[in-house]
C-alpha cells in the first residue's frame, strides 16, 4: 500500500469542510431559537411547526416533490433509450441533439420555453414545468446511461443473442441488469436538478405554480427565515435517504468504475 | 367536539367548486400583503387570492414580454410601469370603479411614468436612506441626516469598516449626485464624473457594497451604518428588539434629499379577471387595508387615508409617511437611455475595480 501523503489528506480535509461546513451550519440554525441566521441563541423545534403550518410553503414542497419524480422517470426512461440510442447507433446528429440542452444557457432553454408554450396555448402551470424539467433532465441522463454502456462488455449481449433471447429478452436480463447503475445514478440526477432548477422554472411556471426554489428565492429580498433552513434541513434529508436506500437496492450502484470485476 | 369541525369540513367541500371559478392571481413581491388583508378581501368577494412571486423588476418584465399571462394584478415600481405601459402590457384603469383612489396623497399620482395614473394605482413605497446604530453613531458623534456620512473621508475615518452601501448602480450614484447637490436623475457626463470620483474616495473606507445581508449584519451591530432601503432599515430594529439587542436601528434621511420607489398595483392586458382586479385595487386603497401592509413590514405608505390606522409608534419613521418638506426632496430614478447605461457601467466598473 502507499503511503498517503499528508499534503493529500490535507487537501482533502479542506475541501471536504468546504462542501459539508455550509450545510452543517444550515442544519443548525433551523433548531436556533432566533430568526436571525447570526448567531445561537437556543434550542427550538419552533421553526419546524411554523414550517408545517406554513401552506405556501408545504404547497411549494409538495410541488417541487412531484415535479421531481414525474420529471426523473419520465426523463429516466427517455434518457436511457437516448443514451442506448446513442451508443448502438453511431450518428452524428443524435447526440447533438440530445445533448444540447446540458450545453444551452438555462435562461435561454426557459425563455424559449416559455415562448413555446405560450405559443401552443399551453396554460403554464405544473404540466409546463414538468415538461421542461423533463426536457433538460434527459440530456443528463442519456449520457450517464453511455458511458455505462460504453463500459459494457458487448461479448455478453452476443452471448445471450447466440443462446437464442430475443432483442428484447437481452435487453431485460442482460443489458439493462448490467446498466442499472447508470440508470439509477441518471434518474437521482435528474431528481436532484428537476429539484432545484431555478431559472428554468421560474420561466414555465404559471400563475399560482410555485416549487420550492421560486418560493426560497423570492423570500431572499425580505431576510430569510429560519424556516427556509427547517425545509432544506428536511430536503438533505430526503436526498440523502434516496442515495441511502439506491445503494441498499444495489451496493455497487453509486460506483462507477469496472475495474472491480475480477 | 368532533360534529362542528366534520360540518365545516364537508361545508368547505361542498362550498368549494362554487369557488374554485373565483380566483384572482395576484403577481406580488413576498411578504408585500398582509395575511388578515388577503382572508378579509377574500371574504369579501367570495372568491380565492392566489399569489405568485418576483423578487426582481427585471424578473417580471421579463417573464410578461415573453408571454406568460394568467395574472390578474402585478405590482412593479414606478419605472418599470413606464415600460409595461410603452409594451401595451396593461389594461387602462376603470376609476368609475376605483372611489378610494382619493385616498391616495396627490403627491404621488400624476407622475411621469404613467401621466394622469391611467394604467396604475399607488400601492406602497421605500426611500433609500441611512440606517445606523443610534448608541454608536452617540458614541462617535457622527451626524445622521446627510450623505456626507457615508461619502466625506472626515466622518467615514470614525467607521472605517463599519458602513456598507447598496450594490445597485443607479442608487448609489443617486446618493453620490444628491450629496453633489444635483438631482437624482441628473444626466451630466460631468456630473457623473464627480460622483464617480465622489464615491471611489470613499471605497476603501466601506466594508461592502451589500444589497442582502445589511439587515443581519445591522442587527448583530457589526455593521453601524448603511446605505439601504427604508422597509430593510425598519426590519433590521425589529430583528435587533426581537434579538433583545440594547441599541436601536434608526432611519436618518439626509437633508439634501433620496430615492422613492413607488410600487404601483396594475392590471395585465391578459387578465382572466379584470372585475376582480379592479374590486381588489380598490379594497387596497382602502386606508386600513393599506395601513395593515405598513404596521408589517414598515413600508412606506402613500395612502393618506392610511395614517389614522397606523401603529403609533411607526409614526416616528420619517419614511412611512414622509413630511412635505422632505417630499419635495424625494425623487423616483428614471430609466436611461442605451447610451446613458452604457456610460453609466463603464463608470461603475471602474468604481468596483478601484483599489
């Protein structure tokens, strides 16, 4: 084994505290019993009842909640016929494509949304945002989904073909089965930034369609209240339950490398 | 115990789809109405407010050029009405069905945004003007009715480190002119030039320009004094009394005159119910409806109606209800022209990239 450097570690450590400090202190301040993010003055679980009488907000969260898993299986499912798509058939046009949207600015991809909708007479509302999540989220999960593959041994799909599956029995027992990882990483991928997703949203949304995010935001301007911690406190939560329980589902999942197999 | 709350449960059940048809969507800034204010005008008209949020101008402009519609009532500011006006985005008011727009002090009708107030009704307003530490601006003998505070390097020397400023071109050049003795809205490449000049001398005597964070670091006294928002200044004492913090923070407007923001209530070309609309404008020109706003969040209030519902002791700020001699000195920013803007960031450019 190596010897680890402690300039490694160090670094490390820095950039660790750097990406979980920040959250640690969110988490904190939701149970500090002043409305001020400055400084500790108390215990309280006062932020967490307020937060659950707050309809605006139980409002947004359930919005955010069921855009967010509409717009990751259905851009789940797209995605990784995308990303096979891709793989199998070396076109050149289909991975621009599919593709673009990463690449596009989002205020671009919602401005042109919302242009889009408005002129199809689409109402703006919960179906326009999931529509557009979906749009962005594929491109995401397409090429998780192709870099799987591109990691696949294609000897066991001639295997299997040569054994007598059909297409499709191949694609069920042999293909998917090995690319599960990928899809799985895709479709949290596409939940976590359905869940988020600011700019995009705030373009397609409609009148009285509010997810969490728009709701955070708009609160910004008037001093954010602790509140506002007690919920992203309860969406880390969320977040981290899903990687808890995807991992459970398949220990393997959340890693990416192919050299473990023997 | 259990039958009362099961009869309201199905009466709300069965009161519902005659309700549902009855929304007004309200396109508003957070926490900009008050909650009673909204449950009593619902009850009114029987019908439901639906609120969605902007934080920004910028963010509405946008959103309407691009189409977007099913609101009923917006309220931007002043100089974006101009704009929405220009872009044929709004429906002209019907003042038939508008009695208590007398309420509103003349002062702040007939301006140039929108001439004879065809399209807009006052709503509430902010003025940008000092806030500080009452104990430490005593301590250290500062005045606090001039922008000579924040600008001239013989006061700022006592708060080095201690004052911040907005992070918005257009306000703090505004101050920077005012403090020259020009107008707010002056257009004089020279002029700019001095108030240019005038605020990089004071850079490296502020901690930040800062457009968010002020109120916290108001409250926690580690900032003294600031340039902001007169609703910001007033949230700011309230988090400090809340917090139980010793000192107070108090609004100083400056004796050579600042910015006023009027936001004003219209009505969207697109509106899917204009009759609603105009009922709900009408309900909030209503002194205390339009006082409840202000008892709040301390928002200024160009209702004169308003006054007499007051909380008494938010009459000791100068900027819900603004004196006329400090009236006469409030001036709402125009927009510039392309050629204006462009000069006008080249400045501010080099004003951040100072040492």
């Amino acid at each position: 084994m190596r010897r680890r450097s402690p300039w490694l570690c160090a670094c490390a450590l820095a950039a660790y505290a750097f990406l979980y400090i920040p959250l640690v202190i969110v988490v904190v301040y939701s149970f500090n019993d002043s409305r001020l993010n400055a400084e500790w003055v108390g215990f309280t679980l006062d932020w967490y009842r307020k937060l659950f009488q707050n309809d605006e907000m139980l409002t947004a969260a359930g919005n955010s909640l069921l855009i967010g898993l509409t717009a990751s299986v259905v851009s789940t499912v797209l995605g990784t016929m995308a990303g096979m798509a891709m793989y199998r058939y070396k076109l050149r046009l289909l991975p621009l494509l599919v593709l673009t949207p990463i690449a596009i600015p989002e205020i671009l991809m919602g401005v042109s949304l919302l242009i889009f909708f408005v002129m199809l007479n689409i109402t703006l509302g919960l179906v326009s945002v999931a529509l557009a999540h979906i749009a962005f989220c594929i491109g995401f999960v397409a090429i998780v989904v192709r870099a799987r593959l591109a990691g696949m041994d294609e000897s066991l799909v001639e295997a299997a073909r040569d054994c007598g599956a059909s297409p499709w029995q191949t694609f069920r027992y042999v293909t998917l089965p090995l690319i599960m990882p990928g899809v799985i990483a895709g479709a949290l991928m596409a939940f976590t930034l359905s869940i988020d997703d600011f700019v995009i949203t705030f373009f397609t949304a409609g009148a009285g369609t509010v997810t969490l995010p728009l709701q955070i935001y708009s609160m910004i301007k008037i001093a954010v209240t602790p509140e506002v911690n007690a919920v992203s406190t309860l969406l880390m939560l969320l977040t981290l339950l899903l990687i808890v329980v995807a991992s459970r589902l398949s220990p393997n999942l959340l890693r990416s490398d192919q050299e473990t197999a023997p | 115990m259990k039958n009362p709350l099961a009869i309201a449960a199905a009466a709300a059940l069965l009161a519902a789809p005659a309700h549902a048809a009855d929304k007004l969507h309200l396109y508003n800034w957070n926490n900009y109405i008050a909650p009673e204010t909204v449950k009593r005008f619902e009850a009114l008209c029987k019908c439901e407010v639906v609120q969605t949020y902007y934080s920004d101008n910028e963010e509405l402009l946008a959103k309407l050029a691009a189409g977007a519609k099913g609101y009923d009532v917006l309220v931007p500011t002043a100089n974006v009405v101009q704009p929405l006006i220009k872009g044929g985005q709004l429906k002209p008011l019907d003042k038939a069905q508008l009695p208590n727009l007398k309420n509103v002090d003349p002062a702040y009708m007939n301006t140039p945004f929108d001439p004879g107030n065809q399209y807009s009704a006052p709503y509430a307003m902010s003025t940008t003007i000092l806030g500080y530490n009452d104990e430490k601006m005593k301590e250290l003998g500062l005045p606090t009715d001039t922008w000579a505070v924040i600008f001239d390097p013989k006061y700022l020397e006592k708060v080095k480190g201690r004052v911040t400023v907005l992070d918005s071109s257009s306000e703090l050049f505004a101050a920077a002119l005012k403090y020259l003795g020009y107008s707010a809205n002056d257009t004089d490449p020279k002029h700019w030039d001095e108030a240019a000049a005038l605020i990089k001398k004071a850079k490296p005597y502020w901690a930040a320009f800062n457009a968010s964070s002020y109120i916290k670091e108001l409250t926690v006294g580690n900032i003294w004094l600031v340039h902001g928002y007169s609703n910001d200044i007033f949230q700011a004492n309230l988090d400090a009394q809340a917090a139980g913090r010793k000192f107070h923070i108090l609004q100083g407007v400056p004796k050579e005159g600042a910015v006023l923001a009027v936001d004003n209530m219209v009505i969207h070309k697109a509106a899917p119910r204009p009759d609603l609309a105009l009922k709900f404008i009408n309900f909030m020109l209503d002194g205390k409806n339009s006082a409840e706003l202000t008892n709040l969040i301390g928002s200024g209030n160009p209702n004169l109606d308003a006054q007499q519902y007051i909380k008494p002791e938010l009459l000791k700020y100068p900027a819900i209800f603004p004196p006329k001699a400090l009236q006469a000195k409030l001036e709402q920013l125009q927009d510039l022209t392309p050629a204006q803007r462009r000069l006008r960031n080249k400045l501010w450019t080099e004003i951040k990239a100072s040492k």
